[in-house]
C-alpha cells in the first residue's frame, strides 16, 4: 500500500478557494497511484474565528486574573482543528470523494500529559488503515492526541502538542504508516533562503537537509516546525516542502546535501527582550548564574543568545514572556554561601516596591553591607536575532567577521552573538531586522548560490 501524508496549513484551509486548491492536492496524489492521509491545522490566523490564538484569547477573557487550567485549556485549543477536519473532508466529499475526518484520538495518537506540548509517546495505525481498505480519505486533525486513560478518565484527556504541532503530527503518522513521503503544503513555494517579505526575489532551495531544515526553524522561520524535521531524519521519512497555491515543485528534505560547506539561509526570530545581569562576584557566580537558568527552565522560558563574561551574565527570550520573567525575577532572593550571604535581583537602577520590601525584611534580620548583594538587571525590549545558516562555515575563520562587519557597517548595532554547529546568529535591535536580512543575503550572495 503507497500511502503519502499531506499536511495542510492554516492559511491553506481558510476560504473555500484555498480549501478546493488544498482538494486538488489531494486528488493529484490520488491519480498518481498513492493513497492520501491529510493533516489539517486550524483554519486562519489570530483574528479569524476559528484560529487557536482567537479561541484561546476567547478563554481567557472569562477571567484574564485567572488562569485557565491546562486541561481544560488544551480542549479549548484543540476545537480548531477538529472544526477544520470537518470542513476539510466535507470539501472533498462534495468533490466526489469519501473522506472521513478524525480527531488525533479516533486517529490512535498517545501522548504524555504535558498538556500545551505534549509528545506522541505512540501511534496506533489501525483506524487510518481501515479507513484506507474502505476507499476512504482520512483526514486528521493535527496538533493534538490523547493521554492513556486512568482511573477517572478511562479514554484519557485530549493534549495539544505545541506550536507547530500539526507538522509533528505529519512527520509522525508518516512514520506510523510507513509512508513513501510526508508533504508539508504551506503559503510559500517551499525553504527559501530568507523571508520574502524582506527580500522578494529569495530563491527556493531545491534541497535542504534535516539537519539544515531544523536549524532553519529553530532559528526564526515557520516553514516547518523543527520537531518534524527531527522526527523525519530519525527514520528516514521523506520528507517535501510545498505550496498548497502553486505547481512549483518545492524543497525535498534529505539526509545529506552534497554540499559539505554552503551557506543556506538568513532567518530571523519574532521579537525578543533581553536581559543583562551584572554579577561581580567570582565566589558565587556561577552558582548565581545557574539558578538563573534553573528558573527560566521552570516557568517555560526558552533563552536565545546566551552570553557570559568574568563579572555578568545575558539572554535573550521571546518577548510574549516578559510579564513572566519580570515576575519571576524582580525582588528575586537568592541564598548563597551556606544563607550567608543574600543577592537580591533588581531591575534598573530604581527599585520596584517588591525589591524595597524584601530589601527592608532582610535588613530587619541583620543581613547589611556584603551580606546583602544587590544584582541589577538591565533590560532591552526591543530586539531581534538573525542568524546565517552555514553548514560547514560556522566555526571556518572569516565567516563571522564577514557577519559581522556586514551589520555593523551599515550601522547595526550587534548586542550578542551565538553559534552552533549549523549557525551564527546576532542579536540587534528589531527596527533593523529587514535591512540586515537584505544585507546579509546580499554580502553572501544566496540568490546565486541556491539550487
């Protein structure tokens, strides 16, 4: 049995022209001799009124002072791809073809109970098998799955698998099912080497590797969601880049390119804040620094572009957690030395009320002078990070010069830098963001080198 996954976007599903664009996909695969499964994401964007953002924000107008729970939270975000499942399989059903839409339980996804990213733990094929025997198209919702059940809930509880949890759902049916390839339709031709909405005329890669295709995600571009990618390379799945509006034929993910050193891609982050935290104290730094990280970890707080240096630390987050970070950190009290010795975390230079309370009950209890240590955060709001995808360049000598005397001759200030293996990124401030893509695709000639 050929089986091929489509998984379609939101922007994909979104009108009833997109959504019969998105049918004649399904229907190609069909006439050539393969049988389609479809993944679905919710229908549109913030706004729309089916989107996951529009009805969690719907959720948490009942009462924003408090919070929903996250099972409950989890059934909320999951109703816009059920929604979309149903529309998509009617869609296809008036077209002639019988099609039979499923949630991720019906569609035998298990996960953990993380609810808001949960992991597919295992998949049961057989539903989608049987459906395939019947002549039927299965259409799946993405995102989401079911926990084992327990002693209160014997079928378990509706998860949501995160942010671009539609493409894992994608890879991992392909998986699954043993497809001979997934295809992840989207609103652009496929991996282009920066987002055109900066740099219009990007070419489209013809190949990219997972590795290369993961970096790109976890570095800014929504093209496909990294976990995928991972999910894909991990067994070998094909895996294709497509646009839903167009015949072009996309980008193929692939195991290896034949190009050990290339540069592939400039992308950029969404809006990021940044913190400086001026630390000089050798005797407890690093001991500071790691409760710091332990933190951020506990509230759900991804760092981006850490920095250390002998007497201060810096990261940068996306900016939706600021509330939580300044929360979490502001009038923070650390014990350290055997409780000898109290820091106390404070933004700026002018104390919250928060910082003046805990400041005062400390001294009350004897800890003054060196007993009670004062860290001030410096904070900027307003940045961004870009970063040049350089498989085999990243640590070659003169690759991050060329970075970046490229930004900061043009007058870019350069805030923090990363690297990996398959990256170098900037931090810098994010009414520049546009002109530093440009300029990078430019220095490193992309338009030339993509094939």
């Amino acid at each position: 049995m050929r089986i091929r996954v489509l998984k379609f976007g939101g922007t994909s599903v979104d009108s009833q022209e997109h959504r019969y664009l998105a049918a004649r996909k399904v229907i190609q695969c069909l006439e050539a001799g393969a049988m389609p499964v479809v993944v679905v994401s919710a229908i549109g964007r913030r706004g729309a009124p089916y989107a996951t953002d529009t009805l969690v924000d719907f959720l948490q107008s009942i009462d924003p002072t408090i919070p929903p729970h996250p099972r409950e939270k989890d059934l909320m975000m999951a109703c816009g791809e059920i929604i979309s499942t149903v529309i998509m399989a009617q869609t296809l059903r008036t077209l002639g073809y019988h099609s039979v839409a499923l949630t991720g339980n019906q569609a035998g996804i298990i996960t953990d109970s993380e609810f808001g990213n949960a992991r597919i733990l295992e998949i049961n094929p057989t539903p989608i098998l049987r459906c395939l025997e019947q002549g039927w198209i299965p259409i799946v919702a993405g995102f989401q799955g079911v926990t084992r059940g327990d002693s209160i809930f014997h079928r378990g509880s509706i998860t949501t698998l995160g942010r671009g949890g539609s493409d894992t759902t994608a890879a991992a049916l392909g998986v699954a099912l043993q497809a001979e390839a997934v295809e992840i339709y989207t609103d652009v031709d496929g991996v282009k080497t920066a987002d055109p909405d900066f740099v219009p005329n990007a070419p489209t890669l013809s190949e990219v590797s997972y590795e290369e295709v993961a970096e790109i995600a976890h570095q800014g571009a929504r093209v496909l969601h990294p976990r995928a990618a991972e999910i894909a390379m991990d067994y070998g799945i094909p895996l294709w880049v497509k646009s839903t509006f167009s015949d072009e034929p996309g980008t193929r993910i692939v195991a290896s390119t034949d190009d050990i050193h290339r540069i592939t891609g400039v992308p950029h982050t969404g809006k990021l804040a940044y913190l400086s935290f001026y630390i000089p104290y050798p005797e407890h730094k690093a001991q500071i620094e790691l409760e710091l990280y332990r933190l951020m970890a506990r509230v759900g707080v991804n760092l981006q572009g850490v920095g250390v240096d002998e007497e201060g630390v810096g990261f940068g987050f996306p900016r939706e957690h600021w509330n939580t970070v300044r929360t979490t950190l502001d009038g923070l009290v650390l014990p350290l030395g055997d409780s000898t010795t109290f820091y106390l975390l404070q933004f700026g230079d002018t104390p919250s009320e928060l910082c003046k309370i805990q400041r005062n009950m400390l001294e009350k209890a004897g800890f003054t002078g060196e007993r009670l240590r004062t860290i001030p955060i410096t904070i900027v709001e307003g940045c961004t990070m870009v970063s040049l995808i350089a498989q085999g360049y990243s640590r070659q000598p003169g690759v991050f010069a060329t970075l970046y005397q490229t930004l900061t001759s043009a007058g870019i200030p350069v805030w923090q830098t990363a690297d990996s293996e398959l990256s170098l990124s900037c931090i810098i401030p994010e009414s520049e963001v546009e002109k530093a893509v440009r300029l990078i695709h430019d220095r490193f000639a992309l338009s030339a080198s993509a094939r």
